[in-house]
C-alpha cells in the first residue's frame, strides 16, 4: 500500500526527528557578552553551529563526514529566535534534532535553555548538498540516503 | 476621513520604506571567512548590524541615540537567506531600510550585493523596546513615535 | 632572616607556578578556521581566555570573584606564539598557569597543545587591577593577597 | 664600500619604515565590545590585520598578491599593549608600517589612536614565509626580494 505509506509519511515530513535529539552543553564566555551584559544575539548562529556539530559526533554526519563523501553542505537560511538572554558564566544547553523532508536539505532545528531549563532561544538552520562539482544537488546524495536509513528515518 | 487614512496606512504596513534606504559599503575580512574560502554564514549577521548602524547613522537612531531616550532594543529574531557566497577581498554593499509597522517594534531589511549587483543574502531583525526598568513596550515609546514623525512615517 | 626570604622570593619571582597549573580541552569550530583550513590566529586570544576561566573556577578567582570584590582585570598586554596549526574538529588542551610577581598585576601563561601532544601555541597575558572608581591599583588589593594567601603563594 | 653599507643597514634594521607608514580608520562595532563596554582585547587583533591590509592595498603586498606569489605568509607571533580603551562608537584610527629586517620575514608595527588623537594600543606581529610545498622559506622569497626593491627597502 504505498499510497497509505506516502500519506504517513507526508503526515511526518517537517517534524523535528525527537529520536534523534542531542544535547550538548556550553559555557557563556566572556567575549560572546556585549555592553548589556548579554549574549550578542549574532553569537547564538555559533551555539547552534556547536549544537549541530555535537550532533553530527554523535550520529555520524558531522561536517567532515560529510566531506569526505565528496559533499559540502553550506547553510541556505538560518532563523534564530530569542526569548530570554543568557549572561557571562551561564552554562545553557543546546538540543538539536534533524527535521524530516524528503528535499534534498538538511534541516536542523535547536532550542537553547538556560540554567533554570526555560527556553532561551530557538532556531533553525537549512543546508543544501553541493557536489564535488560546485553543484546544487536536486536530489538526496546516496550518502545521506544511507545515513537516513542508518538512523531510522523513511527513505 | 480617518477610515480611509488607515485603510491607506493598512495597506502600506509591514512595507520597506525605499525612501529610507540606506547603503553602506563592507570589505570581507579575511577572518569572516571559512575553510571553504566563504564568510562563515554567522558573519552575515554582524553585517547586518553594520547596515543597521549605518541606518541610524544617516536618520539619527543608532543604539545610542535610543540609549539616550532610556530604552534598549534588544533583537527578538532575525533571519538570514543566503544566495550567494562572498569572499576574502570582496567589496560588498548593504541596502538597509526599516519596515513600517505599527507594532512597538523596530523592523529592519537587509539586502547585501556582490561586486556584480548580484544579490548575495537578504534578512531581516526584529527589535522591542524595553524601558529603563527592564519592562517591554507594549505601545510606541513617544521618542520612536517622535522620530518616525520626524522621517515622514505615518503615526 | 628577612633578607634570605626576600632572595628566595627573587629568586621565584616571575615563574609560572606548576602547583596550580590547569588543563582545559578545547575543540576547535569551523567557524575559528580560516581559508587555509586552520585557526585564525586572533582565535587564540579566545583560548587563552578559555583557560584562564577554567584556571579562575578551580581557583576561585574568575572574572565574577574579582568584579564582586570591587574590581576589574583589563589585560594590558597578550602575547601569543605559534608552533604549529590546530584544524577544525581537533581537540587541543590549554595549560594555564599564574606566573608569581610581586607587582600589582595577573600574569597568566598558556600551552595550547594538540592532540598529538605537541605544543601548538604558547602565550602570556598581563592584567592589572581596576577598583570601583577607575583607578589602577598601585598596590596588590586586598582580596587578591588574600588568594594569593589562600593558594600558598608567598605574600 | 660595502662594509660601510652593511653597517648602514644594520643601524637601519628592525627600524620601522615610516615612509611606507598607512593609516586606516575603524569604527567600533557594538559586538567587539565587552560587558565593560569597552572592546574586548582579543578584538584588537582583527584590528591590526584590518590595518596590515591596508598596508598591502596600499603598497601592493595583500594576503592575495602573497598567494598569487605561491606562498602563504602565516603569523608565528604576536603581540598586543593597551594603553586606554576604545568603546562602542569610536571612530579610531590605525596606523600600520613594516620593519626592515633581513630575516626572511615580515614584521609590522601597529597604532591604534582614538578620536582624542591618545594611542589606545600598539603592537606587532611577525610572519614567515611558506612556500607551496608547506615548506618553511629561510631566505627571502624572490616576489618579496622584488617587493622590497620597488618600495625602496634595501636589498
């Protein structure tokens, strides 16, 4: 019944993966605060450049993974949103899970919550494949095909 | 005719104000740059904030002139899509206008060009007022109602 | 017998203090990398700081327990050498130790090694002591003779 | 004469050359400040290659003429004193100049001035010459030889 089973699927597509969800925690240095006494808000980009990195360790599609398949995967948008500021010395942490689309994208979504577990900040990054070549994949490359199946995720 | 003024201001909300636009010029610093020879997607975001400072330069509302009125704007979300990789060397310009709203908000757009007039990345930030006390602005503060007067926005 | 303590107190003067070395481990984000797929030497600076935090939280002489005793470090002068590159996705430790003066003054001393345990980078930062009203502290400030105390440096 | 000479130049070497001095200006950005609200030391850096640029637009010696030349010239050492602090806002200028030296070699001397015309920071990095082999160069480089001769630096 692959209809049935397209239907499941496009009921799922663009939900964040909770499985697959990592944390990671980092420290506020002092050189990421400005004259508030806040996290610059540019500085949370490199938050979830560390979430999606603890990410990529952990179930094996880490930048230099994907690298060596012969892709890179340069990020096409990035959306952050900010509910509460972190400070100097914080410890926060990071979640990061992987969105399910069936586009060639890789779409990572992450939620930033501070010491007292409120949320802090939420965002969402998209990356495109691009090929040895220097182009655009319109399709998923075999290696993340394998990868989506490797963890669990409708190929 | 007040109805047919606000229909008038209805229409033109959540606009970019082109007459406001402002263009600064940028060079891409070696260290804004990635392995990959391209500004590391995070940079944008501080050119972004170099489009806006040189808005508030020419029409008189840098974070300093805001300070002095005894708010902070903090940035609640901004969003960035990149078209177009910049590199070392680059001479790239930013266009940024402010978005007519009439939400206590401060909207900005950001359209940056490479050196052929091609569009390289776009965004937007989305700024609140909070007064003195820590408190958010619900309604306009009267020195931003003052001075989009002063600009010629509708209030 | 005063004055053979001051020789033996010479005598140590300006060495790194071994007794309260701390090793902190970094891995290193894309984003620190430069077009040539190593660290940015400017990054460095960020290390350092990294293990000087660490050092002040093991120590308890941070940032925060300096500025609730009344006073600010500004670094007046960093110096920073390098050996050999770091690369993204490499996981360096930082050695940070005190460098013991008589001078009103923080002297902190960096290895970075990497994972090969070669030293990558070595450097130096000098702080002095700002009190409340902006003034450089002639004088070693009370709070700092006390750890100095506390930690088994000679007073 | 030849001996006369080489005392000439040994009088004259590791002499900044002031006829090659450039000066650039910088405008601080909101992000380089601290919670302090002065720039955070470890921006400094940026700034002293934002001025060795615009030595080496201005003289014809960039990162990319270098590159073009089949080497890569990379900082081993470098070395920051703050005298005043800058703050958000501040329009200050660097002034940036080479040193003669005969090693094989660049060293540049910096100078950041505030708006008061008071030195803010001086300091010095000092790179090498790597050819494309990754090997390092221990006698001057024939582009740079050729450079030194056109700007009328003894060779």
């Amino acid at each position: 019944m692959p209809a049935l089973n397209k239907m499941r699927k496009k009921k799922d597509q663009y939900k964040e993966v909770e499985a697959l969800k990592v944390t990671q925690e980092i420290r506020i240095r002092f050189n990421e605060t400005d004259p508030l006494g806040i996290v610059w808000h540019g500085n949370y980009i490199t938050y979830f450049e560390d979430g999606r990195e603890a990410f990529g360790r952990e179930h094996g599609i880490t930048y230099l993974d994907v690298h060596a398949s012969g892709y890179t995967t340069p990020i096409v948008k990035s959306e952050c949103e900010h509910k509460l500021p972190l400070r100097y010395g914080d410890v926060a942490r990071i979640e990061t899970t992987i969105v399910d689309t069936p586009a060639a994208k890789m779409i990572f979504r992450y939620k930033i919550f501070d010491a007292n577990n409120s949320l802090a900040c939420s965002g969402e990054t998209i990356q495109v494949f691009v090929d040895a070549n220097g182009d655009l994949s319109l399709n998923m490359p075999d290696f993340f095909e394998e990868w989506r199946r490797k963890v669990g995720l409708p190929t």
